[in-house]
C-alpha cells in the first residue's frame, strides 16, 4: 500500500503536474487546502505532510496521529508550534535553502530599488513629470563602498554576503551563531555585535527565524541607532519590525528608506500607514517562489520524506526533533 503525503495548499494546474510527476513511486499525494473536509480526512490517513505551515499547534498533530515527518516547502516556520511538534514527536524540516538564491536576489533588488528610488522615478515618468526636484533633494546612492549588515548569516544571509561583494560591499553580520575565522575569511565578512551592526551599516538586511527573540528586534531604539542615509531591508519575516516605529522613523527623515517584502499582516490593510510614504518600497512575499525553486522545493522534501521512510534521520530539521 502506497504511504500517503498530505499536501497543502492546493497549488494552480501547472504545478500539480509538476508536483505529481516528482512523487517517488510508492508514495501518494492527496493535496487539500487546510481547515476543509478533505484535509482532515486526508490528515488522518497521512504518513507525510508536504507543504506550506499553516497553524501546526496540538489541533493538527492530533488530527494527524500517524504523522512521521512535517516537510515544509519554504524556509520560515514560525507556524509550527515546536512544542506540539515535540510532545507529538514528528520531526519538522524546511525546505533545505532551496529558495536562498531567490531571497538573496530580492533582497539585492530591493536594495537598489530603494536608493536608486526606482518606484518613485517611475511613478513620476508615468505622470507626466520628468526629473522631478534638484540632485540635492531628490538624492540617490550607490551601493559600491557602502557598509551592509546582515542580520543572519544562515543559508540566505551567506548568499547575500556573496552578492553584496560583486557590489564592492563591505560585509559585516550579526548572528547568535558566529563562524569561525577562517570561514569569515573564505566570505569575507567580519562579525560585529548587533548594536554596532545598526550604528556603523549602511544597508541592514533583516535574514532571521521568527520566534520570541526576534519578534519586533527592530523597533524604536534600534531605529534611532541607524545612520540618517541608511536603509533596512526585510526580507524574512514581518513582525520581526516593530511597524508603528518604522513608519514614525521614516516619515521623520532618520533613515533614508525601506524595502519590504513581509509585512505584520498579510495581506496588509489597504490604507496602512506605511503606503503613504515614498520612501518605502513593498513586494507581496515574493522573494521566496520563483519557476526555478519550485522544482527544487519539491525535490528536497521529496527526498528527505524518502530517507524517512528508509529509516533515515531526516535533513534540516527545525522543530520536533527528540
């Protein structure tokens, strides 16, 4: 009898197919999207769970009792309840940096968006106005010899470390987890401590889990630290800046601008207050799914559900793990 994989959410035609083509023989994939008849169904029945989180606390262990692997398909995992995980004794693994190269990129796109100003140049051409104020108001910047900071040096952060030097970037990090000189040297980046990272950057790139210790870890004080030309770049989780601050900092003119890809709430309000600034540029969580990591997504928790059903201790875990 073929294991069962729950899958969830539900995904468009083209990537069903995609999805069931990678299923390894021996297997089943029931997709369902969450909280729905079939989804509790298929919960009950399923060995494997592949996909995105979606509120995995005690409910959902309890409705999937022969759960022996929660294989997510993006990175972050601050929907799963690790004590649940634990009591319920199901490993919970993230996706193994498979979209690492595409956050990576976003989030240097967004650097140059905001000091090149991009949306507002853009949004001025399409209404008529060309070259709108003097060079002196209207300022943009170059990242060449600029200070980046990344705030977690995991899979994505090193990425982005390595494309901020084809930049001519200076490269400093924070992270609770320092690396060793010689790995620091093959990266060329050096390890400062958080509030000399917010003092002495001039672009800080936001690349950490969210959890307790880093929920709204940028908030007034961190902002009042930062240089009046510098930008902070979010590309990892909303809640991990304190908004209300954000918005008060930046209409306020003490730091330069702001690239945002995660918000605290998804979809945002639509007459959020942040909108009204120009200094602010905003994608939808996108950073992460691109055409070419979905294969990779897939193949990954593919893989590792294989080396669990082969008796294998599963990669990348996260949660749940005795």
């Amino acid at each position: 009898m073929a294991s069962k994989i729950l899958f969830c959410p539900k995904q468009p035609p083209v990537i069903m197919e995609l999805v069931h083509k990678l299923t390894p023989a021996g297997f089943e994939l029931i997709p369902a999207d969450v909280d729905t008849p079939e989804f509790y169904e298929a919960a009950a029945q399923a060995e494997y769970y592949l996909g995105f989180a979606r509120r995995m606390g005690n409910e959902f262990f309890r409705a999937a009792p022969n759960l022996k692997l929660v294989q997510l398909t993006s990175a972050g995992y601050d929907q799963v309840d690790p004590e649940a995980a634990h009591k319920a004794k199901v490993p919970v693994s993230n996706n193994g940096g498979a979209n690492a190269i595409a956050v990576a990129e976003h989030a240097m796109m967004l650097m140059l968006a905001v000091y090149k100003r991009v949306v507002q140049f853009h949004n001025h051409i399409v209404a008529g106005n060309w070259r709108v104020g003097n060079p002196a108001d209207i300022r943009v910047h170059e990242l060449s010899g600029a200070t980046l900071g990344i705030v977690g040096l995991g899979n994505i952060g090193k990425k982005v470390a390595r494309r901020a030097k084809a930049f001519d970037m200076k490269v400093q990090y924070y992270d609770i987890k320092r690396l060793t000189e010689d790995q620091e040297d093959a990266l060329g980046v050096r390890f400062v401590l958080y509030d000399e990272l917010l003092r002495t950057s001039d672009v800080v790139s936001l690349h950490v889990p969210l959890d307790d210790t880093t929920r709204k870890m940028i908030g007034p004080r961190e902002l009042a630290m930062m240089k009046p030309e510098s930008i902070i770049i979010n590309t990892c989780r909303g809640p991990v800046i304190d908004e209300d601050a954000l918005h008060d900092t930046l209409k306020a003119g003490k730091i330069f601008g702001a690239g945002l890809d995660v918000m605290v709430e998804e979809p945002p309000s639509p007459k959020h207050k942040l909108f009204s600034l120009p200094n602010v540029i905003f994608t939808p969580h996108s950073a992460g799914p691109t055409w070419e990591n979905y294969i990779a997504r897939f193949r990954n928790g593919f893989d590792n559900i294989q080396r669990v059903a082969s008796g294998r201790a599963p990669l990348w875990v996260v949660a749940g793990q005795e």
